[in-house]
C-alpha cells in the first residue's frame, strides 16, 4: 500500500472507531471494493486537515457533517449493531 493511502486508511479507521462503525472480519469482494473507495475518498479529501482537528479535539459528532464517507460509515454502523443483545 502507498504510504499516503496508509494516513487516509488510519484517519479512516479512527473515524469509523469513534463513531461506532466497524468492518466485518471477513470482506467479499464488494467489500473490499467499497473499503478501497472509501479509503482513496479520505486521502483526496479537502477537509483532512478539519478531520484531523476533530480527532485531535477528541470530537466525533461533527464528521457527518463534512466527511465524505459518512454514508459509508453510517451504513457500516447500523450493519454493526446488534438488535438481539437485550
């Protein structure tokens, strides 16, 4: 992997962390795909520097407002959870 796409991929993942999201252990090829775009969408991203701010500020209830994987993100949070735990 390019080192400028392992900066977008950690940035990437400590968003998802924060908000809840996660992948699941196994990837089909859709997947892998849709993760791949989403990393390279983080790395061409005119607001890294505003994304690093919130991380760095310990924030997380802004990124949907400005993130462009924030659908992505979404979608992989609500895949996440689980209704039966209760």
């Amino acid at each position: 992997m390019l080192a400028f796409m392992k900066s977008a991929t950690l940035r990437l993942a400590e968003v998802m962390r924060r908000l809840g999201a996660h992948l699941p252990e196994r990837l089909n090829k859709e997947e892998v795909r849709e993760a791949q775009l989403a990393a390279s969408r983080c790395e061409s991203c005119p607001g890294k520097s505003l994304c690093d701010e919130e991380l760095r500020a310990g924030r997380s209830d802004s990124f949907r407002l400005f993130c462009p994987n924030a659908p992505y993100i979404e979608c992989l949070r609500w895949t996440s959870l689980d209704f039966t735990a209760r």
